[in-house]
C-alpha cells in the first residue's frame, strides 16, 4: 500500500502527470506490467520462503545483521507460542 502511495504521490505531484497517466501505468492491456510488479512484490516473501526455506532465509539475516546462528535458528524453528511454565507458590 505505501508503494503505491508513494508511486502515486510521486507521480502526481512531483512530476504533474495527471490521474489517467498515472492509471494507464497500471493497464496491461498496454503493455504496461507495473500491476504485475506490485503483484509480485506482495507475494516475494512468500515465494521467497517456499523456493529457499525458513532456515535459509534465517541464515541470511544472520549473516546481513551478525546475529548468533544458533540463536537465530533457535527462534525460527520455535514455535509462535511457546508453553508458559509459571511457578506459583500458595501460602
């Protein structure tokens, strides 16, 4: 939604196209492939998970930000909502 948002505004107001240049960068009946491209930005960490797997994935944001692998794959292969093991004591 932001990209549009920013496509649009920039669009509009910085260079001064009017709203049906802007609408026809979207029409593939054009030839125009940007709504293809916005499609495929929405689904990439999607497809990126299911070509490369949440370990990988893991993995390379790891070694982007350092963090410690083995904490990084630890969080990863968790699940959601771990058990709460809460200790009270009744007097």
């Amino acid at each position: 939604m932001l990209t549009v948002t920013f496509e649009v505004g920039l669009g509009r107001w910085a260079f001064g196209y009017s709203w049906a240049q802007i609408a026809a960068d979207y029409n593939l009946c054009q030839g125009r492939l940007m709504a293809i491209g916005l499609v495929l930005f929405l689904f990439a960490p999607l497809i990126a998970t299911t070509l490369l797997g949440k370990a990988a994935i893991v993995t390379g944001i790891v070694k982007l930000f350092g963090y410690p692998l083995k904490t990084a794959l630890k969080f990863a292969t968790s699940s959601p909502h771990p058990p709460v093991t809460a200790r009270v004591q009744i007097p």
